[in-house]
C-alpha cells in the first residue's frame, strides 16, 4: 500500500495564565511532514508519534529566547499533543478503511 502522503498541520493557541500579572502564552504554530509514515502500520504510526513528540519537546522548550527557564513546559506539551491526535487518529482510520477496500 502506498503511503499516505498528507502534510500534518497542528496549529495551537496557547494562552492560559499562571496569576493576575502574568502575560498571555505566545502562539505557536508545528509543521510536521508525514511523508513516508504508512498509517496502516502500527511501527511506523508509533516511529511517527514519537517525531511529533520529539518536536513538540523541542517547541514547548525554547532556550533560545530571552528570559527563558529551560524548565519543561507540561502543559504546553499535553496541549500540543491532544491538537496532533486527532489528525493522527483520522490518518490511520483512513488508512484502516483504504486497506480494507483493497
């Protein structure tokens, strides 16, 4: 089976805030190619998800800004993660549904 060949776009709007004086979270936005992943395969659905996670570590993480704590931001990760599963989810339905038909 080819592989499906779809650009994963996850575009999320962090703003939240810690207390009264805190400024809004900045937005971010992750573009992740899915060129090559065969969402009909478990291993490579997985090798996948762990590229995104790798990513959104990398986004939520950003040392190179001014004032930045280089502590993990957990819920920037939860938040990036829970926007990217659904489009994940349809992809390897999709793929589930172009293998049966075949």
């Amino acid at each position: 089976m080819k592989a499906i060949k779809l650009a994963l776009v996850a575009a999320c709007t962090l703003v939240g805030a810690a207390g009264a004086s805190a400024t809004p979270r900045e937005n971010v936005a992750l573009h992740i190619s899915s060129d090559g992943v065969n969402f009909a395969d478990p291993a490579s659905v997985s090798a996948f998800r762990g590229r995104v996670a790798q990513e959104i570590a990398r986004v939520c993480n950003p040392g190179d800004r001014i004032g930045a704590d280089m502590s993990p931001d957990f819920k920037c990760r939860r938040e990036m993660s829970a926007s990217f599963e659904p489009s994940i989810a349809a992809m390897t339905s999709a793929a589930g549904k172009k293998l049966a038909n075949n």
